[in-house]
C-alpha cells in the first residue's frame, strides 16, 4: 500500500502542484488507511473495509471535519489508482462524505481592525515588520502561506500591487491600498539601513531569513491579546474580515473571489450570510415592529 501512497503524494506534489499543508494531511492520512488495513494490497481493499474505517474515525471520537478530510483523501487516492489502471475498481465509490454545517467566518469591524493593525509600535524594525504584516494582510485578504512567501520581487509599491501564488502555485495580483504601501515602504527602508537590504524574502525572521506561517500566525496572536480582544482571532480572521467589509461597502462578488484566489464562487458566498446577518442585528435594532 505504501509503495501506491508514495506514487499517489509524487502526483499531487509534481503535476497537481498542491500546498505543503495539503500533502502532508493527505500523507498522514493515507498512512492511517494503510495502518488500518494492515498494509494490504489497494486492489484487495473493499467499500467494507473502507466503511469500516470511517466507523473507527466515529469511534475515536474524530470531528466530522476531520472524517470528511480523511473521506477527500482516500477518494482521491483510489481514483488516482484506478486512471492509472493500478486497481480495477473503486472501493471509495460508494462511500459517504457527511455533510459539513457551513461555518460563518469570525471577522472584525472596521474600527477593530483598525485597532490591530495600529497595534504595533514602530520605533523598530520589529514593529515596522509587524505593523506592514498587519496592513498587506488586511489590504490584500492573501492567506497566511501567501504572504509568508512574499519576495520583494513580488511587491510593485508604485503601481500598488503584488503578485501572488495561491493554492496549487496558481498566480494571481492582489491590490495594496496607501497605507500598506506606506507601511512596507517604511519597512523596507529600516530594513536597507540595518543592513539586511540584501535578502529577496519580503518579510523576515530575527535571524534574517523568511518569516514562517507560524511566526506569522504567533505575531497576529500577540496583537490579538495586546488589544484585549475577546474573540478567537486568528490571521484568517483578517482575510475574512477584508472580505466582508468590501461586501459591505458595494464591492461585487466575483471582483471579492479574484482577489480572494477562490477557485468557486460558492466559496466566496458565505461572506453574503455575513451580510445578511448584519443586516437583520440593524433591522432588529431600528424596526419598531421587528
């Protein structure tokens, strides 16, 4: 089974071009199949070993989340075997995917995200960092691995836009407003005359190499409690944030999917649920009748 996986991970890394993320969830996963089945041949597996499977998911109490990722895999996986003429048919065929509750993203008002991203104190290169992280991050909506992998290449302050590689190496231009010009620029400046001007990476560790998702994600984290904030923040929060005040201030939504990177408008569309309720907490408020 393991010799199939390695097959299988080379395809999705090589021709597919999928995330880092991605292909260690679905390595990790697959190698739980093969666990599971005590390493039997693919084409030897059935629809019941593979029922059996999801009922030791239930069993260990996994989310419903977590289960349907592991379904997404493991179809993939079989599918793959059978174009390659590896197996004959497709045990996964007849396996139920649980449908997910659709989750309506957490996100800040405009004030508060003013308030994070003022958050920093730039009298440093740190804060200077800290503070242009903050700004392309809500200027742009880019993910957190985007933006992690910003060059300075990448970034035309004159013209205010950046280029991207999103998921699966697929590029796309995301618009920088003033203030996040304003920020990098500063940034970059601080940066030359410490010497450290030299490096490609837009945005860098202490040590002077590229920052990390996770230092990125611990940097928002820092903000988060320094402003006090009761809700559970994260970077992603920023990027939803930046969907829904766009929404909300007249933007269309297929403009708001390109410069989100959605591959399906569907995914694009929780932001108007958000809309909607905004607009039933204001009509509550205002309608005598409500």
């Amino acid at each position: 089974m393991k010799r199939f996986i390695w097959k299988f991970m080379n395809y999705l890394e090589v021709e597919r071009n999928y995330s880092r993320h991605t292909l260690r969830s679905y390595r990790s996963d697959l190698l739980e199949l093969a666990s599971f089945l005590k390493d039997r041949r693919p084409g030897e597996v059935t629809h019941v070993d593979l029922r059996l499977f999801m009922a030791n998911l239930k069993k260990r109490n996994c989310s419903r989340r977590t289960i349907v990722r592991k379904i997404a895999a493991v179809k993939s996986f079989f599918k793959f075997l059978v174009r390659e003429k590896l197996v004959m048919a497709n045990p996964a065929d007849s396996v139920f995917t649980p449908k997910l509750d659709k989750r309506l993203p957490e996100f800040l008002d405009q004030a508060k995200i003013l308030e994070l991203i003022t958050a920093p104190v730039k009298d440093d290169i740190t804060g200077l960092r800290d503070r242009a992280i903050l700004e392309v991050l809500y200027s742009t909506g880019i993910r957190v691995s985007e933006l992690a992998g910003l060059d300075n290449a990448d970034v035309d302050l004159v013209s205010g836009v950046i280029k991207v590689r999103g998921k699966g190496k697929k590029e796309r231009i995301a618009l920088l407003g003033e203030e996040a010009q304003r920020a990098v620029r500063d940034y970059l400046r601080k940066r030359q005359a410490a010497g450290k001007g030299g490096q490609k990476m837009l945005f860098l560790n202490k040590r002077g190499g590229r920052l990390s998702d996770r230092g990125v994600r611990r940097l928002v984290d820092k903000y988060v409690r320094q402003c006090s904030m009761e809700k559970k923040i994260s970077p992603h929060s920023i990027r939803h944030s930046f969907a829904t005040h766009m929404l909300n201030n007249g933007a269309d939504l297929r403009s708001v999917q390109e410069l989100l990177g959605h591959k399906n408008l569907s995914t694009t569309q929780i932001y108007t649920h958000l809309d909607t309720r905004r607009l039933r907490e204001v009509y509550a408020k205002a309608h005598p009748r409500a």
